[in-house]
C-alpha cells in the first residue's frame, strides 16, 4: 500500500500512537524521568490507558494476587469480583484484599459498601456496567447490593465454571463467562477471561487466542479504514494490524527514528513477545480514537482522521 494512500497515512499514525504512548511509560516508569515525557500536548495533558493493559493499575491490583498460592476458583472468583467495581480502593478497603469463596458473607459486605457509598464512590467509571437487578425482590435499585448478591451465589457454581471453561476452545470463553455470570455482558465477560489469561492456571490460553473488539476499538478501526466496518469486517482488521507490527515498527523507525526495541516492555514472560498482543492492539485502538478526538477537536462521530491534511 502506498504511503500516499489515506489508509496506510492512518495505520502510520495509529502505530506512531502506540509508540508515543508506550514511550511516556517507559521514560516515566522505567527510566523514571522527571516529567514531561512527551512533546506531544495530548499525551501530556489527558489521561491515556497504557498500550499494555497488563501496566495499567487496575490490572496490576488484581494480578497481584494472581501471583498467590491459591485455587483457581479463588483466583476466578476474586478477578470477577475486581472487575465488577474496577477499582482498586474498592477491592482493597471494602472487600479487604483477597477474598475467599468458602466464606462469603454478603451481610457484611452489604453493610460495608452501604458505608462507603454515603461517603464516596464505589465504582470505577472506566466502563458502565448492567443497572439491571440481579434479584428484584431484595433492593433492586441498588447496584452494589444486586452484585454483591450475584457473587454469593456464584460461589458454588466455580468449579463447574472452570471445567467449561477448560474444556471449550477460546473462542466460546467470553460466551460461557456471559452465559454463567448473570450481570456480565460480553465486554465484561471479555475483561474476566483476559484477567484469566495471565493466572497461568485459570484457563489454557493466553489473550491471543481469542478477541472482543470492543464499542471504542471499533471506532478507531472505522477511523484507520476510513469507512464504518461490520463486527467481522472489525475483527478481520483488528487481526490485521496485530499481525503487521513487525513491518510497521520497522517502517516507522524508518520514517521516524523511533525505535520500538527500546521502550517496548521487557518482559519474556508476556504472551505477546516482541510486540503487542492480540487484546493490546485492540485496547490501544480504543485509545487511538480517543486521541484522535482530542487532536481534531470534534466529537462527531461520522467523521475519520487523514494525518496528511493535518499540521
């Protein structure tokens, strides 16, 4: 493809992102530089999730104790738990760390999180999650108390959760999750099964086995391709761009001097190896487009970035 050509100006600009963003990490985290990391006046002053998703500190909170000596279920149990409210103060204040399925009181939490709810706030808004009851008969417009409820009657259903999703192939994963978690529609049940993936001994795959192209990643595939894709057509470009890294980097150390090798995250032990994962590649997506908002300063929604008519 031509670097003339819109598209390929657009796949340009989205691996230059990841770059970008992935440098302000490593100069900030890894070197720790005193700040700005970054020329860019976007990266500087809004808040971006880091391209690896495993860096990000939600993630980090809960895959801490996925380093524990405990079950599975256990593990299982305390990723849904986590990812329900996304947010660390949360988990580690109001659920007091690791929690165990063997002995989940829902009075005590119930009384525990109606505390904290008249002083703050209990969830995360980094995504919304179902408003819909759980069990309509006991406070059923309280969304904390409808999970909490959720998760004590989970707890005998977790080994029988594991053994499906053990025995399926990857691709039914976010299906079963969504199927045996009743308040978990498939962009949560996405976020469970790729918490799963770095237990090690929670599921037999890794994040690149499977993909949710997600609401926002879509969009920036719509940005990059210039054009409004079907889910498929999604999926298909998502891949796509995953699988060309190696002669993207290589194009833009080319063009740029920015090497990749140098900031990428050193960590033999993350399933994407040299490059982004499957799942990475559509997170920085997401956050491609929201990016590309804040640098053409327009929310609507129809139109789709040419770098070449930009400064």
């Amino acid at each position: 493809m031509s670097e003339n050509n819109p598209t390929q100006q657009n796949i340009n600009a989205f691996f230059e992102f990841v770059y970008d963003r992935q440098s302000v990490w490593h100069k900030r985290t890894f070197l720790q530089q005193p700040a700005p990391w970054t020329d860019d006046k976007i990266l500087q002053n809004f808040r971006f999730c880091n391209v690896y998703r495993e860096l990000d500190g939600g993630t980090l909170a809960i895959t801490e104790h996925l380093k524990k000596p405990i079950a599975p279920r256990q593990k299982l149990f305390n990723i849904i738990a986590y990812r329900f409210f996304n947010r660390r103060d949360t988990v580690e204040n109001l659920f007091g760390g690791l929690l165990d399925p063997e002995d989940f009181d829902f009075k005590k939490f119930e009384r525990r999180f109606d505390a904290k709810k008249a002083q703050s706030n209990i969830f995360s808004n980094a995504y919304l999650i179902t408003a819909h009851a759980y069990n309509p008969t006991y406070r059923p417009h309280d969304k904390h108390v409808q999970i909490l409820l959720m998760l004590a009657d989970l707890c005998p259903k977790l080994d029988s959760l594991l053994r499906r999703l053990r025995s399926s192939p990857p691709a039914l994963g976010v299906k079963i999750l969504t199927q045996s978690i009743p308040l978990a529609g498939p962009f949560l049940a996405g976020q469970i099964l790729l918490d799963a993936t770095y237990a090690g001994d929670i599921v037999p795959y890794t994040a690149n086995d499977f993909l949710i192209v997600g609401p926002g990643a879509h969009w920036g595939l719509n940005i990059i391709f210039n054009q409004k894709l079907s889910p498929k057509n999604a999926d298909e470009k998502c891949r796509m761009l995953w699988q060309m890294q190696p002669a993207a980097f290589a194009a833009l150390k080319a063009r740029t001097g920015k090497d990749w090798e140098l900031i990428r995250w050193q960590n033999p032990e993350y399933c994407g190896g040299q490059y982004l994962c499957l799942h990475d590649v559509q997170n920085s997506l997401c956050e491609f487009r929201k990016y590309y908002r804040l640098k053409n300063g327009e929310n609507a929604k129809k139109r789709y970035y040419h770098p070449a008519a930009k400064n």
